[in-house]
C-alpha cells in the first residue's frame, strides 16, 4: 500500500514518533528511521502465517473468528496450544463486540469450565475454573498480576480474554490474592492495528442504561513502528432489577513501538464503577433447605446501600533481540484502588423467606506493584532442539482497610421493606484515614527448557521455581496481630510432554505445583481482610487437543488439590481442609460447515472435600462447584440476506451445595440467550447492527454461592441489549 504524503512531508507522524520514543523508552529516541528518500511509504502487514511463538504476538484467531486456539502462557509468552501441554484458549475482540460483553463475566458465561460467581456479599464479579475461585484481584493484565482495576472489569479496554485452565503459578508467578489454582484469566490490552480505526458505538440495556464508546487507533512513522490506541467509555441507567442502578466510566491508552530488534508498550487508564440500590445476595443463615427464588425482578436491597470502586493502572513491556535466537524482555506494572461502599444482604431466619439485615459500610485502599524480567532462547544439541527460558517476577500489595457497622433489622426477601440508613453500632478503623491491614509479597526465579525432536512432534517441558511468599495481618487500627505473619520458600516443579503422532492430533500431559498466600477473608468474618495464611496446591492433567482447520477442540483429564478457607460457626475465616477436584473437560470450536459456526464446551467434576476439621465434612461436595455444566453456542448465516446471522447459546448448569455440609442444596438452571447481527455500508462507513436478549424464558435460579459459602445469588432476569457501531 502506498500513502501519498506530498501535502505534509512526515511532517506531524515524525514529531509524533519522537515524541513517543521518549515515552516508550528514552534510549530509543535517538534511534529514528532513515531519512526518506521521496514522498511515499511503503507499508507491509505481517501475515498470521508469520506468528513467532514466545512474545506478545497475539496467537492468529481460528478461521478469523471468535476464537484463538492458544493464548499467552505467562512467561513462555504467546503460545500455540497445540504445542504447549497446558489447556489455554483465548477469545477475541470480536467475539467481545458480537456478544456485546460490557464486563469479564459476559466473557466467561460462555465457557463451561469457568463459573460466574459474586464477590464477597458485594458487586465485585469472580470466577470459579476448575472448581476453585478466581478472584478479581488475580486476573493478569499482558501477563503480569495486580495492574487492571478490582471487582468489575470492563470489556472495552481488552483485546483479548486468554484463559488457562489449570494451575498457572510456574507459568504466571503468584497470584496476590491468593486464588486462580484452577486456572488464570489474562486480558490483553488494545494496541493500534496496521489500518487506522475509528469507531464508534453506542448501546442500550434494559431498563434504561445508556453507553456510548470511541475506539481510535493510528500507526505512524517510515515503518509504521509506532502506534497509538485511545479508547472511553461512558455507560449508566437502571438495570433490569428493580430500581438498582449502574455507572461505569473507562479512558485507556495504549503505546507501542514495534522496531527490528526491540519492540515496548505503554498501557494505562482509569476506571471507576457505581451501583446503586445493588441487589447482592441471600445469606443463607438459619435456612435448612434452599428458598423459593424471589421474582426476577425483585430488588431485597435497600436505598442507601452503594459501591463506588475507582482505579489507576499502568503497565510497561519491553524485549530486545540480543540476537536471532535471543531475547531479554521485562515487564513493570502498578495500581491504586479506592473503593468504598455500605452493603445489606438479608440472611435468612427460616425457611419461609423472613430475615435480619444490618449495613455494613467499608473503604478499602490498596497499591500494588508488579513486575517481571526473563531472557528466552534457543539452540540445538544434536538432534535435540532446546527453547529455555530464565525468568524473575514478583507482586507486592499494601491493603488499606476499615469498616462501620449498623444493628440487625427484619425483613422478607418476597416482600422486602425499606428503612432509613440505620445507626452505626460497631467501628473498626477510620473510615476516612483506614490504616494498612494486610501486606502480601510473592516473587519467583523460574527455569525452564521445552526440548524438542522429530520435527517438533514430541517435545517435552521441564522446569523448576523457587516461589518466596510473605503475609502480613494487621488489626483495623494498624496493629500487627499474634500469630498473622507467615513466610514460606519452596521450589516447586513443572513438567509437561507433548505428542503429536499427526498433524492434527496432540496428546498432552502436565504436573505443576504452586506455593502462594491463602484466600483472604470476607467481609462478613471477624477477621475480615486478612489472609489465611500459605498454602500449597498440586495438579496432573492428561489430554488431548484436535485442529482439522474448520473444525478444533480439547478433551482433558484433570486432578487438582488445594486446602480451602472457610467461615467457621464463630464467624472466623481460616483454612479448614483440603478439596481435591476430579474432572473431565471437553471444548469445541469452529465453522464444521459453511455458513454454521459453532462454540460449546462442558465439565464433569467431583469436588470431593478432604482433611476438614474434625473430619466433620469429609467426602462432601465443595461448596459452590456444581457437578456438571455445559454451553453450547452458535451462529448461523441466514441464507438469502447478506450479512444477517441468528446467534444463539444455551447454558446449563447442575445442582450445587450452598454450605459445607451439603445440608442445603440449589438446584440446577437452564438459560437461553438469542439474537441477531447486521452489518451494512452507509455512504461507504460499515455500521454493525446488534440485538440480544439475555434469559429469554426469565428463568427464576439460584446462580451460584458466593466465594465464602456465605450468599446464594440469583440469576438475572430477562434483559434486552441493543448496540450499534460505525467505522468511518
């Protein structure tokens, strides 16, 4: 493609490139192109086909579509799954867009090992893989842990959601938070394409909420080395629970410089999320048997009861050629989070819906720094070919906490009532000043080399990492309490072998390790905010992963182990036992005929629970992990209109416990999600045309038990979403 650049000769794109050397990296400002030599620039994309494993090239999407089959895998970088003996799969932009995703879980409701849970008798959203929470706090933003905003993510700042199942820490580094042994969930931030986009969106949900969007990318310079990415976000109104309203407010930019030796980025941005009247969660309480689900539409929360959560975060990559073989690569990354909130959840004295409900106001602070630096090779021994990699990362989080408050009040969760903001009763910490309560530090130095022979047919990963970790508890005022400090050092294995007996088949097998701080403690215990200590997991997995073209997918066997925190009769969160989770997982993808493209997945498990205190609770069912699910997506080209497409998922989801001692019991739930896309050319800009409806039958369901076995929460009810974006 040639661009004519009479009129300005370089003029603005040259001013512009210095001035993002200096951004991206000082020592790179003097490094500027060759002076042109006449009026053109020649610009070359890089096709898929060129897709060079172990950096931040994102893996090319199956069939141009939806989907990647493969993902980033921490510090060996971006990988192709069929190469790696770990299960990872990654879902585009464009699926982000068709779906109309406006936060992470729009994402994960679409994958079978990954359950959409609630946060802490909070708005936060969390996940279970595998059967094991994934908490907000560890999702990894290009790789690194503790950068992207806590509790609610929005989609618009993400170019890919790569997602591995199955323990990561060998690959990822520790997780701060505690969480994540059944797998990671890593976002990829946006970065400007080889053709300049402008777009526009806007969109509409039920009741009344109201969004709009710009997305803007440009490449500049002789080479087209440096780009720039700009993307906000204004989205509020009334959700379709009665009375209870949102607000989500994003602005990100994205840097980069793409050079012949050294390549860096510079992502940043600023989120804050509101809801108001929010409804959260049923405490189960004094309920022996699980309650008749309220109306859809029904809001048991109060008024007064808010959550403003805002962040600032950044983050720097960079990696420089030593050689064709050789590259040393770092990554630094930081946020700041403020969030404050007052929370009512009614918990239920019978089994006929009546319950108590107090307000629990908090603020909670938090600074995290994170950071990682490696180099990664290749060589050959014979007839052996070596890609070793040598890598530090480390995360570190300072918690700022404190709490208010108010007496207990009655209620009906089928008739709730709504009262004044009550008096505040009990106090821990200054609401306004809250002192540092918790301190977390993991770091890791990790080896490892993927030896491969006959053409890369059977190649085999074997790795070692010494894993520090540092936990640190304080009292609401700041005091350091007996028995709240840990420390723990282990070097903990990796290995991995890939067979691949025909160019569409691999057979894969792992065994990893990870040492990392405990969960941390809801804000319904005593000891709220603080963390329950080190734990060690374990996992093996065996599978296979198929790739005809048109059509792939994975079957996996897996085994994982983890002791878990619970909230005792006392209200005290500590470690109580162990849960060792069994399972099969099946995921299918692609377009296995022309016109018809599909997406399903599913996951048996047993979540047996071990160890427990006493042994009052062994061989339950873990809380939470329901024994089966499974989603089954598509999209159909409707023949004889061009570019309409019916979509379409079914989601079901078995029966789960609610409490440890499975004496109560959800049962399982069946939704359905339609829809229809359109795009057209209006004096030559493309507009895309999209509607869906969410639960379509509005289903009444129990969706999940919240991470501390505490809340059960409901699904939600039907939802209307309309959007429309325009390139111009």
């Amino acid at each position: 493609m040639r661009l004519d650049t009479s009129q300005a000769p370089g003029l603005r794109p040259r001013l512009l490139a210095v001035l993002m050397s200096a951004a991206l990296c000082p020592a790179m400002a003097a490094e500027t192109a060759p002076a042109k030599t006449d009026d053109t620039i020649t610009v070359t994309a890089t096709p898929e086909s060129d897709f060079t494993p172990g950096g931040d090239q994102l893996v090319p999407a199956y069939l141009d579509g939806q989907v990647a089959n493969g993902g980033r895998l921490g510090i060996l970088g971006e990988q192709d799954a069929r190469n790696v003996p770990f299960n990872v799969i990654s879902y585009t932009s464009k699926m982000l867009r068709d779906k109309q995703a406006q936060t992470l879980s729009d994402v994960m409701a679409n994958d079978a090992s990954v359950q959409n849970v609630a946060g802490y008798g909070n708005f936060g959203e969390s996940f279970r893989i595998r059967g094991f929470d994934l908490n907000s706090d560890d999702i990894a933003y290009g790789g690194l842990y503790g950068v992207l905003p806590r509790q609610v993510i929005s989609m618009e700042l993400a170019e890919r959601v790569e997602v591995i199942k199955g323990s990561t820490a060998f690959l990822n580094g520790v997780p701060p938070g505690g969480s994540g042994v059944g797998g990671s969930i890593n976002l990829e931030p946006k970065h400007a394409d080889s053709e300049p986009l402008n777009r526009l969106s806007v969109d509409y949900s039920s009741d009344s909420r109201v969004g709009g969007a710009i997305d803007a990318g440009r490449r500049f310079g002789d080479n087209d080395q440096y780009g720039v990415r700009v993307n906000v976000l204004h989205r509020e109104g009334e959700t379709a629970v009665d009375d209870e309203k949102s607000r989500m407010t994003l602005a990100t930019v994205g840097l980069d410089y793409k050079g012949d030796r050294f390549r860096s980025s510079l992502d940043a941005g600023w989120e804050k999320s509101t809801m108001h009247n929010g409804r959260i969660g049923v405490g189960i309480g004094q309920a022996t048997e699980a309650p008749n689900v309220p109306d859809n539409r029904t809001n048991y929360s109060q008024p007064w009861v808010y959550s403003d959560m805002a962040s600032r975060f950044a983050m720097w990559r960079g990696e420089y050629d030593l050689t064709p073989d050789w590259t040393v690569y770092s990554a630094f990354g930081g946020s700041h989070t403020d969030e404050r909130g007052a929370y009512s959840s009614p918990k239920l004295v019978d089994n006929a819906g009546n319950a108590t409900m107090s307000r629990l106001s908090t603020r909670y602070k938090a600074d995290t720094f994170s950071g990682m630096m490696g180099v990664r090779g290749k060589f050959e021994t014979g007839f052996v070919k070596h890609n070793v990699n040598l890598g530090y990362s480390g995360v570190y989080r300072k918690a700022r906490s404190a709490w208010t408050m108010s007496g207990a009040y009655d209620t009906n969760i089928y008739d709730p009532v709504s009262i004044p903001n009550p008096e505040t009763l009990y106090t821990g910490g200054d609401m306004n000043h809250p002192a540092v309560t918790a301190r977390t530090r993991s770091t890791g130095l990790s080896v490892s080399d993927t030896l491969s022979v006959l053409d890369d047919r059977l190649l085999l990963t074997l790795g070692a990492r010494r894993q520090d970790v540092m936990v640190r508890n304080y009292s609401a005022t700041g005091v350091e309490e007996s028995g709240a400090a840990f420390d723990a050092m282990k070097v903990t294995p990796v290995y991995g072998l890939v067979v691949k007996p025909w160019e569409a088949v691999s057979f894969y097998a792992n065994h990893i390790e990870s040492l990392q701080p405990g969960s941390t403690a809801p804000t319904t215990a005593i000891n709220s905010g603080q963390v329950s200590g080190i734990v060690t997991s374990k996992q093996n997995e065996v599978g296979v992963k198929l790739d005809y073209g048109r059509i792939g997918g994975s079957l996996a066997l897996f085994e994982i182990k983890q002791p878990v925190g619970m909230v005792d009769n006392d209200d005290y969160y500590s470690l109580y036992g162990e849960q060792r989770n069994r399972g099969v997982e099946l995921n299918v993808f692609g377009e296995p005929v022309y016109g018809l493209r599909v997406m399903g997945s599913a996951v048996f498990i047993d979540p047996e629970l071990t160890k427990t205190k006493d042994g009052a609770n062994n061989g339950n069912d873990a809380v939470g992990t329901p024994r089966w699910q499974w989603r089954l997506g598509g999209e159909w080209d409707i023949p004889g209109v061009e570019n309409l497409i019916a979509t379409g998922t079914l989601y079901r989801t078995g029966g789960q416990y609610a409490n440890a001692d499975n004496s109560v019991k959800l049962n399982g739930w069946t939704r359905l999600d339609l829809g229809m896309r359109y795009s057209m050319k209006v004096n030559e800009q493309r507009v895309v045309w999209r509607a869906g409806m969410e639960n379509v039958t509005n289903e009444k369901y129990w969706a999940s038990v919240d991470n501390s076995g505490t809340y059960i929460v409901q699904g939600e009810p039907r939802t209307v979403k309309v959007s429309m974006s325009v390139d111009f």
